[in-house]
C-alpha cells in the first residue's frame, strides 16, 4: 500500500481513529496488527523475510544479552578471587562470543538482502565476462522477489542489534514488541531509519488523541502531498521523456533536465518523509529528522549531512566509524607517518572508511554499475575536499575571501547544487552509457540535428506553470523555515487565514496533483 | 589537558578549545575530525579507543575527552 494510493486513504483514518479508541495498554499491538497489514497488503509474500529479520535479530539481541548476563554475574561472584588478568580474561571471552552471535546474523541478514537484490546483477556482469573470453561458464538468472523496503528495515534491525553488542541498551524482552519497531506503518517503505532508543519506547507508550498533534500531523502530511503529486509527479512527466530518448535534447535542455529531476528527488523523498512523520505525530509518535534543507548546503558533506540523515548517521555509526578506527585503519595511518606528508597521512584512516562507505552507498542504492559510480563519485569529492582544505584555504586568505560574505556563501551553495545535480544524473540515468552521454551533452552544450522542445511531450505548458509555482512555494518555504517554525506561525493566524492556507493546498492537490487513484506513480525511494 | 588541547589544535587551529562545552552538539567538530583525533589519542596515550566509545558526550570538550582518556587508561 502506497501512500498515494487509495487504499491508504482508507486505511490511515481507519487505524488513527481505532488507534485512540483500542483500549491504551493495547495501542501497540493494535499498532502491531495495522502494520503488518499495511506491509503485507502489497504482497503476503514479503512477510516471510519481513518475520525472518525480526526472528533472527530478537534471538540474537537476547543471547547477546545472556553473555552480558553472565559476563556481569561471574565478575561479581568472583570479586577478590578473579586477578586482574582472570578478570580481563572473562571479559575477552565473552567480547568473542557476542562477536561470533553478531557477526552470524550480521551476516545473514544482510546476505539475504545482498542475494536478493544483487545476484542477479552479478550473475549478469559474470555471464558478460565469461562470454566476451569465450567461457561457457554461467551463472543462472533467477526470478527473485525484492520485498518493499527491506534495505530500510534491515538496516533498523542490525542498528538495534548492533547498539545491545555494543551495550548501549538491553535487549528488548517482548518479540511482539521487536516486531513493531521494525515494521510501524509510516516509515517501514523509505524510512526514516529509526533507532531502537529514541523510537521504541513511543510505540509502546499508550498515547492520548492530541489536537495539537493531530493539527500538525495533518499540515505536514498535506504538506507532504502537496511535494509528491504536485510537484514531483509533474516533474516526473518532463524528466522521464527526456530520459527515454536523451540524444533528441540539446546540452541545455538536458542541463535543465537535471535541474528539474533534483527537485523532483528531493520533493518526492522528503515528500514521503513528511507524509510519514506528519502520520506518526497524528498518533503522537515523533520520528527521526530526515532532511534539513539540503540544497542550501555550503559543501557536498554538509549535504549528506542534510539530506537521507539518518541514512547518513547509520553509516556514520555501524561502518564508518568502525572501519576507520579499525586495525587496518588505524595501522594505514601509522604507515602514512612514516611515509607521507604529515596532513596526507592524518587524514588515510578517514580515506579508508570513506572508500568504503561509499562504495556501499552506491551499492545500497541499487544493483547496477551506475548505482555504484554514483557512490563513487561523492566519494572522491568528499575525500578531495578533505585533502584539499589547507589549499583552499591558503587561497582564500591570498584571495582575502571572507567566509562569512554573502557572495561568497551563495557561490558555494551554488557550486554545491551543481555537483549535486551531477550526481542525480549518475542516479538517474536507467544504465552508465546513459548517465555518461548526458553529461557529455551537458559539457560541450551539444544541439541534436533535429532538436525537441521540452514542452513537446506530456508536459504541456500548464504543466511548466504549475511547476515552476509550487517549486516557488517550496523554495520560499525552505527560506522562511530558516528564520521561524512556520507550523506554529501559521496556528496564531486567524482561522480564516489558516483554513483559506489548508484549503488551498487540499485543493491544489486534488486538481494540480498529477493522481491517478488506479496506478499512483511510485514513490522514488520504494525500490531500496 | 594541555596535551589534549595542542592534539585538537593541531586538526583544528580554528576552534576555542578551552571554552567550547559542546564541540558536537554545535557542529564544530564532525565525524573526519572525531576519526584524525582518536587516531592520534591512540598512539599519543597509547589507548584503544573502542567504537562503542565515539559518543557526543566523551566528545563535547576537552574535559569529556580527558576522562575519557583517563577512564580507558585505567581499565587498560
């Protein structure tokens, strides 16, 4: 079930209302049932991975639990008698075996998502290679189903498990209350990715119907509407028929193009967000932040900062941080010492887990070449940026740059944007010759022989209208969202003024929404 | 916490050590900086710092940083 289909019309006024009327200690297993009903609407099938990822993940938390248990138990009993050594030896035992359980359903969970969504890719790219040095070695192609939103709820998983390995919080008691966690209704298809400590206990508290939190629920889902049908699905139209035949455009147009599809990605990403979060505030559970205006950023990592946060935070935390400050990580640093420049060889344990990191990122996003040179590519600028601050700032101090001037803040949004823009096409772009070819048209501002108009397909002239005035909604938003709480400004207004607000948005998204109830086009990020 | 403070100086010059509570939390220092001075408390101090310790509060200043260090010192 979509956000934007029907059914979920139907659906969520339907779970709130019975939500507030299910007696208060049963509201997480009403939560629970809806859930599941939600996820499983889409294909009964999903729920079998859906159930073996919390199964796996709930034993694994609780025999975690069973060695600190232990670990604790026999410290104590022996206190006096243990040395410091006997005491350092226990403690190492029982680190192996938490690492043996967390490492076999690591694995595990994370192998079923890898076999599911990129044997196929592989079987492709070695079948391609066995036959251009004429092997008739083969791998075969299977037909696999890829459940809706199992690299979202994977990942929640092994965070939780990962956060009782490393002792952040016990492991939960209740399997039924595990199950809710990785599966509530508004984020299980694209997030946000929620951590166990600051989601869980909101699930299973009882929750009281809250005005304020139902007001403010609907305004942000509205909100979130308003981005997906009005202007994502718009701007869908102009980018897909760009795509489907890119040689018929010209160096500008596919420029704008680019343009367009950033705001495209952006309005139905953070579109959907908001239609979850604003779903979730309407039963008093608040989620995790997701994007912070990010093509106001100053730099490519203050964008991955700001946009798919807490994508970027899981990162961060389960891969980032544990790799670079690994042995190896650390050790590459040791060596660049004795090797390299002093500023080169400070930064090699970051070069380390950032390759990485990225590399999974691409990979995270979808099982093909161009997926992966998308990862790759904000790899090497982050990393470049990295190795290059000492010049840049030599020459900005030459340049008597200030950092605070506002021509100087602008350029670097802008420059931002563009790098940014460039990515999208790598993300956008159906294969890698395509992505290639369009930046080539872009650079050297190529004209095709017979040019198109962008105007000469499905997105008419109203359509460029519409756009271009809700994405001038949206950035005026994004502005005034820097200065005040625009949520709370509009609830001191008159009520004339705030229902004319709520009116006209409703409005706009049942008559400029691009909708179609039987086939709603498809949230961008459900494919992940 | 002088030989903190010279570490943290030497990957950012920029930054008011001695008064700043919450590195952090404000932004001041993110997660490339954390990595360049871990990597350097590790082989000044001769610790390990687990990953399980990379947390905003043994971060935030000097003084978290310094009990830190003393803490994993002592359980060495």
């Amino acid at each position: 079930m979509t956000f934007n289909s029907l059914n979920f019309f139907l659906f969520f006024p339907a779970a709130a209302m019975l939500y507030f009327l299910v007696p208060q200690k049963y509201q997480w297993v009403f939560l629970l049932i809806s859930s599941y009903f939600f996820y499983l609407f889409a294909n009964m099938k999903f729920g079998f991975f859906l159930i073996s990822t919390t199964a796996t993940t709930f034993f694994a938390a609780k025999a975690l639990g069973a060695v600190s248990d232990y670990q604790k138990i026999t410290l104590l009993q022996n206190k006096g008698v243990f040395s410091k050594e006997q005491a350092k030896e226990c403690k190492a035992i029982c680190k192996s075996r938490k690492k043996r359980i967390v490492a076999a359903v690591v694995i595990l969970n994370f192998g079923i998502l890898a076999f599911l969504k990129y044997f196929n890719f592989l079987s492709a790219n070695f079948n391609f290679f066995a036959k251009s040095i004429h092997s008739s070695a083969g791998l075969p192609v299977l037909k696999l189903i890829l459940p809706l939103g199992i690299s979202f709820y994977t990942f929640q998983a092994m965070g939780y498990l990962i956060d009782v390995y490393r002792g952040k919080y016990p492991p939960e008691q209740n399997p039924a209350k595990l199950a809710l966690f990785l599966s509530f209704f508004p984020q299980i298809m694209e997030g946000p990715i929620g951590r166990y400590d600051d989601l869980a206990h909101q699930l299973y508290e009882p929750h009281e119907f809250d005005y304020d939190n139902a007001k403010y629920g609907l305004q942000l889902m509205l909100w979130g509407y308003f981005k997906k049908v009005v202007i994502a699905d718009r701007a869908g139209i102009l980018v897909n028929t760009v795509y489907s035949s890119y040689q018929s455009y010209s160096g500008f147009q596919l420029a704008i193009t680019a343009v367009v599809y950033a705001i495209q990605i952006y309005a139905d990403f953070s579109g959907y967000i908001d239609i979850a979060t604003g779903a979730a505030q309407f039963m008093g559970i608040r989620l995790a932040q997701n994007f912070n205006r990010p093509y106001f950023s100053k730099t490519v990592s203050e964008f991955w900062r700001r946009w798919h946060i807490t994508l970027g935070t899981w990162f961060k935390d389960y891969l980032f941080y544990p790799l670079s400050l690994s042995k190896a990580g650390l050790n590459l640093g040791k060596f660049g010492r004795k090797h390299f420049h002093a500023d080169f060889a400070k930064n090699l344990p970051a070069i380390f887990g950032l390759s990485i990191v990225w590399l999974t990122t691409g990979l995270w996003h979808g099982a093909d070449w161009h997926y992966i040179v998308y990862g790759v590519y904000y790899g090497l600028l982050i990393i470049l940026s990295m190795l290059c601050k000492p010049v840049f700032e030599k020459i900005n101090n030459r340049l008597n740059v200030h950092p605070e001037q506002f021509g100087w803040k602008l350029f670097r949004v802008a420059r931002t944007f563009f790098l940014v823009c460039l990515g999208f096409i790598l993300f956008r772009a159906d294969n890698l010759p395509t992505a290639f070819g369009v930046m080539r048209s872009i650079f050297l501002m190529s004209r095709p022989a017979v040019g198109t108009s962008l105007l000469n397909g499905d997105f008419t002239k109203t359509d460029l209208l519409f756009f271009v005035l809700s994405t001038g909604i949206l950035l005026a938003v994004s502005l005034l969202q820097r200065k005040m709480n625009l949520r709370e400004t509009l609830a001191q207004k008159s009520t004339a003024v705030r229902w004319a607000v709520y009116c006209t948005a409703a409005l706009s998204v049942v008559f400029l929404g691009v909708l179609s109830s039987n086939d709603p086009t498809q949230f961008i990020y459900f494919q992940f | 916490m002088e030989e903190i403070i010279k570490i943290l100086k030497q990957f950012r010059p920029d930054i008011d050590f001695e008064n700043q509570k919450n590195l952090i939390g404000d932004g001041l220092l993110d997660s490339l900086d954390i990595v360049s001075i871990v990597s350097e408390f590790d082989s000044e101090f001769d610790i390990e710092i687990p990953v399980e310790e990379i947390t905003p509060e043994n971060f935030n200043s000097v003084q978290a940083m310094k009990e830190l260090i003393e803490r994993l010192k002592d359980e060495a």
